[in-house]
C-alpha cells in the first residue's frame, strides 16, 4: 500500500533540505529521500568559505548536519538510501518508485543535483577507485605524499587540488585552455603553493597502468604533441551532469540536460518544482541552491493551497 504525503523532496543537498524546512514551516507533510546520504554535493568540500554567516568558513559536511538537524527539528521526515526509480502522475497526484515501494503525493520538489562528467578517454573507467577518483576529499587520503593530477580549472578542481596539496607530494593541474576559470583568490594560492604546478593548454588523452594508475597520457591543445607523465592519481572535474532520467518526459530539458523551469521554479507539469544544480542556470553554489530551495517550496506552498 502506498504511503502518502502532502509533499515530497527529492534529494538531500541544500537545495532540498531548504525545501524541507520551508514545507515543514508551512504545516504541509513531507518527506524527503535521498538516494544516498543526506548532504549532497557540499560533502565532497573540504572548506566552504562563501557561505554567509561562517567567517573562518566551514567544512562541507558540518554545514550540512547543520541543515539536516534543523530540517529535522521541524519534523521533516528523512529517507535515506532510497532512489526514485520512476514518477507517475494520476488523479491529479503523483506516484514515487522506489525500490521498497510507493510514496504518493499532491507535489514534488526534485532537488537531485547533478553527478561528476566524463571525459571518457581509454583507462578512465578501468581505474576507477584505482587511481581515477572524482572527488578529492572522499579519496585524498589514499594518496598521502603521492603524486596526483587534478584536471580541470573551475572552482572545483581548484578547491579540491587545494585540499591535495596537503596531503600529496605534488599536484599538477591539467588545463586545457592558458587562464583558468577558478576565483582569483584560489588561483592566487595555488601560485603561492610550491607543490602546485599548472599544466597549460593540455588534456588527457589516456590513463595507463597495471592494477593501479601509474602515468597519464598528455595531449598539448596547441602542438597537438603528446607527452606521458608518471602519476599515482588522476581527479577528474571536468563538468557535472544532472540525473533527472527517472522524470522522463514530465519536464523540459536543454540540450545538456538540464531541466528548464519557470521563475517561481515550476515546471510543464503542475505541482513538480524543481531546484538546485539539476536545472538550468548560470550559478551552481551552496548559496543558489538555498535559495531555490526556498523558492521551490513556496511555489509549491501555493499550488497546494490553490489545488485543495
């Protein structure tokens, strides 16, 4: 028999425990589920440093019990480890898969966020968890006065090859383009770091290795001349990718995925709000993602109260 509420979030980060507590404030049941643990992409932080309210900024995962105990000292209901398989839609509510059952509900928030991009050049499947990581502050610690590559040059690879520096004995940053893309505060510290050293106008072409990864194949975007490297680790930050597969045609997407929502965060299908790095926008940061969450939960807020 299907369990319902009046609302629910799909997925746990900061754009869907917001959701949550606005919901919750608003006297309206919900439940959240994640398909893992509850956090979402601030987890993967070792320091967050432009979240207001934290002047000596925060680690990523403090920030985020603090969310999920506030959103659950409103009474939020938190599902972990239950992934949406597939949302249907009749008798003006909707029906969640899951894979322990049903849930039912008059609207949805879908705050699923997005998963890593990649590359898919020969040997980076293959050394997955053997060298080939997406996510330096879960497996930094493996790679203890290593020598690793992180590619990419946005504020994640930036941060997160910040976060190395302290644990490897040297990190390169591979980068496709002459400048990067980081804030110029980060950029300044890596400048500043001695065991920093920034690969320019380059990009991996090929991961090599017996069990583990032990060099990388090197392409100069410019020459086009190709250069190996001996390497211990390779973190990969090259984009994000939403995982919406589950909305199927409930929604529209652009051509990179992403879903297309209205100002108050609606979408073609009424009662689904969408919020968070999942849709389409020019910002994806902790402070965004709060807000959407807000904004999705009132928008919601309303539509409930128009519907009942």
């Amino acid at each position: 028999m299907a369990e319902h509420y009046e609302a629910v979030v799909i997925g746990g980060g900061p754009a869907g425990l917001t959701a949550g507590i606005y919901l919750m404030r608003a006297g309206i049941s919900t439940i959240l589920l994640e398909k893992g643990i509850v956090g979402g992409a601030p987890l993967m932080t070792d320091h967050v440093e432009n979240y207001p309210g934290f002047p000596d900024g925060i680690a990523g995962k403090d920030l985020m019990a603090r969310m999920a105990e506030q959103a659950k000292r409103f009474g939020l209901v938190v599902s972990e480890f239950t992934g949406v398989e597939k949302i249907g839609r009749s008798k003006e509510q909707f029906e969640i898969e899951h894979g322990g059952g049903i849930f039912t509900a008059k609207g949805i928030v879908v705050a699923v966020g997005t998963e890593p991009a990649k590359l898919g050049i020969p040997g980076e499947t293959e050394f997955t968890g053997r060298g080939v990581s997406y996510c330096a502050t879960c497996d930094g610690m493996f790679f203890r006065n290593a020598k690793v590559a992180v590619v990419g040059g946005g504020d994640a690879a930036i941060q997160e090859a910040l976060t190395l520096a302290n644990l490897a004995s040297q990190v390169y940053i591979v980068h496709r383009r002459g400048e990067l893309r980081a804030q110029k505060i980060l950029q300044d510290r890596v400048f500043k770091n001695s065991k920093m050293t920034v690969l320019w106008n380059c990009r991996p072409s090929e991961i090599k290795g017996k069990d583990q990864v032990e060099s990388m194949v090197l392409k100069d975007t410019v020459t086009g001349e190709l250069t190996e490297m001996p390497i211990d680790g390779v973190f990969f930050y090259v984009g994000s990718q939403p995982s919406t597969a589950f909305l199927d045609d409930l929604v529209d997407r652009d051509e990179a995925g992403f879903i297309l929502t209205e100002e108050d965060l609606s979408t073609r299908t009424p009662g689904l709000f969408v919020a968070g790095d999942t849709r389409k926008k020019l910002l994806r940061q902790v402070t965004t993602a709060v807000g959407d969450g807000a904004l999705a939960a009132v928008g919601l807020e309303h539509y409930l109260l128009e519907t009942r």
